[in-house]
C-alpha cells in the first residue's frame, strides 16, 4: 500500500478478515497515522540555494517586474504594433549556474547594462518569438514564424525589439532607483553562461511572452553583485523619507518607544588587562576615566544619553538630568 492506496489483493484480504469477523491490524493503522502526522509537519529545505535577496526584496522585484511586463507589452503594441502580451510566471532565488539552466537552449542571450554601475544582468528570449517579432515588425500578418537564420539585418532588428524590453525596464525601476538599463551586446550560450561565477546569488524571473500562435518564456538573471547598488540606493532613499515624514517618525517613535532597554549610570571606567585585574587585591585603586566627582554618564548600553547628577532619592540612590539628550548628542 502506498499513499493510501490499496490494491486488489488487499481489498480482497480485507474482505476476508471482515467476513471472519476480524479487525484490521489496530498497530499497523495507528503506525501509519502517526507517520501521516509526522510527515506534514516535515519540511523540505534546500540549503543549495541562497537567500541573499530578502523577502521584502524579492517580493518588490516582482511587483517590478510584474509592472514591466504591462509596460514592454504597451510599448510594443504601441510604437511597433507588435501585439505581444507578457506575464511573470516564477521568481526564484539560485546560484547563477542553477538560474542559466533556465535558459532554453535555442534563446538570444543579452547582456544588459546596468547604469551607472556599470553592472551587468542577463535577459534570455527564445528565438521564435524574436523571429515572429521583427516579422511583425516589418508589417507581415503572418501568425507563425518563418524559421531562418538571422541576417545582419535581422540582427538589427532583434536588437531593436530587445531595445524597446530595456527602455520598459528602465522606467519601471525608475522608483526603485536612478538607474538606466541598456542593450549591451549579444551573447553565444557559452560566453552568456561565463559571464558571473557559477555560485553568484541570483535572481531567475521567468515570464512568458505570447505573441500570435507562439507562446515563449523569457528569463531575466538579475545577479545580486549587478543590482545591490540600487536596492542599497533604495534602502537609503526609504530611510531618508521616513525620517523626513514627521507622521510616519512619529509612529515610528511610538514603535520604538514600546521596547524595554536596560538604562544604567557609569560614574566612570577603566580598560585594564588581564593580567592586572587577576593581580588586584583588597585596598588597590583603579583610576576612572569619565565625568567629574559627583556626575555620572547614562547610558542604554554602551550609548551614552545624558550627563547627570548622582545622588539620593528618599532611601534609594538616583540620578538626576544635568544636560538636555540633543546638547550630548
């Protein structure tokens, strides 16, 4: 039995045991849903591939990419009337020969230049659809495409078709970050699969493009070397914004603010080594560098706060605030 299943001699020793009046084996059954129980709450991992995109990156990598696809789709039937329609299919994090395997072996392979970084990613397109794509371009109603080898002319062609994928690229990450993706050359399988270390954390988004009868995937290798500029740009940007917005610091205060910390008064602190703290002995004196006689330094871990003044507060020792938090910051 597997999964549940039972075969036919099974049923018939079931019938069997139920026409004598028999039980099914009570320990088997109860063996199996115990491994049932065991089994869904096992979890595959697969430690081969990296995490180096965080969760919110790549779930912002989609969004981005899901906007490209409507974008390069309007372009395309906009300004070439070449009716073609893209859809993000999978993202997923790999290592970059795991993420080339994607790439279908009879795919144009170009190499796109990230701007300023000078950075480099990788967008694979099958060739039917580039074929019924220039074909389109030059005014044919044709639904397939005609199979050839391309000219210089049909070179050029593709180059304007991929031209028109990376201006769409470039201004959806435009609020991403100021950068500008362009066409940088045309790859052969072997050198495309050469250009990064095979173990280079990698992006793969996959999409399927339709146009006319043909239906072929496109895949973006987006490296995490090429685009960690723009997702730091971005971090920092965002982080700027939110200091800048006084509603949102405001309920970032009030966030903040529900935490506990430890908060302690140093009147003063010495580094010593080892040595001499193992060397000491009743009636030593330690020099303490720190504020003066009287005054102690508040501090939420090793930060210092505020200057204050010791003393007594009924039977318990305190402190009180001599300096304002911003005059000591």
């Amino acid at each position: 039995m597997s999964d549940g299943i039972l075969d036919a001699s099974q049923i018939d020793a079931l019938l069997e045991q139920a026409a004598k009046g028999e039980l099914p084996d009570q320990p088997a059954v109860e063996e199996q849903k115990e491994q049932k129980g065991r089994n869904r709450w096992l979890r595959v991992v697969d430690f081969s591939r990296p995490t180096k995109f965080g969760p919110e990156e790549e779930n912002r990598m989609r969004r981005l990419h899901e906007a490209f696809c409507r974008m390069a789709g309007t372009r395309l039937a906009g300004q070439h009337r070449i009716p073609m329609e893209l859809e993000l299919i999978d993202t997923s994090q790999r290592t970059w020969r795991d993420a080339y395997k994607l790439v279908s072996r009879d795919a144009a392979c170009a190499v796109i230049e990230i701007k300023p970084y000078g950075t480099t990613c990788l967008m694979a397109v099958e060739m039917p659809l580039l074929l019924l794509a220039i074909d389109k371009l030059l005014g044919s109603d044709d639904e397939e495409p005609n199979e050839r080898k391309l000219t210089g002319i049909d070179m050029a062609l593709v180059k304007r078709v991929l031209g028109e994928f990376t201006s769409a690229m470039s201004l959806t990450w435009q609020d991403l970050a100021e950068v500008e993706f362009e066409l940088h050359n045309m790859e052969n399988e072997a050198d495309a699969e050469q250009m990064m270390s095979a173990s280079e954390p990698t992006l793969a988004i996959a999409m399927e493009a339709r146009l006319g009868s043909v239906s072929s995937a496109v895949v973006l290798l987006l490296p995490h070397i090429s685009v960690q500029p723009a997702l730091a740009e971005y971090a920092a940007r965002t982080a700027a914004d939110m200091h800048a917005d006084p509603v949102v610091k405001d309920m970032l205060h009030r966030r903040i603010g529900e935490a506990t910390v430890n908060v302690r008064a140093e009147l003063g602190a010495a580094t010593m080594g080892l040595h001499e703290v193992l060397a000491l002995q009743p009636g030593d004196s330690i020099r303490l560098a720190g504020p003066a006689p009287g005054e102690a330094d508040l501090k939420v871990d090793d930060i210092t706060v505020c200057r204050t003044r010791a003393g007594r507060h009924g039977s318990k020792r305190a402190v009180q605030i001599d300096s304002p938090m911003e005059d000591m910051a």
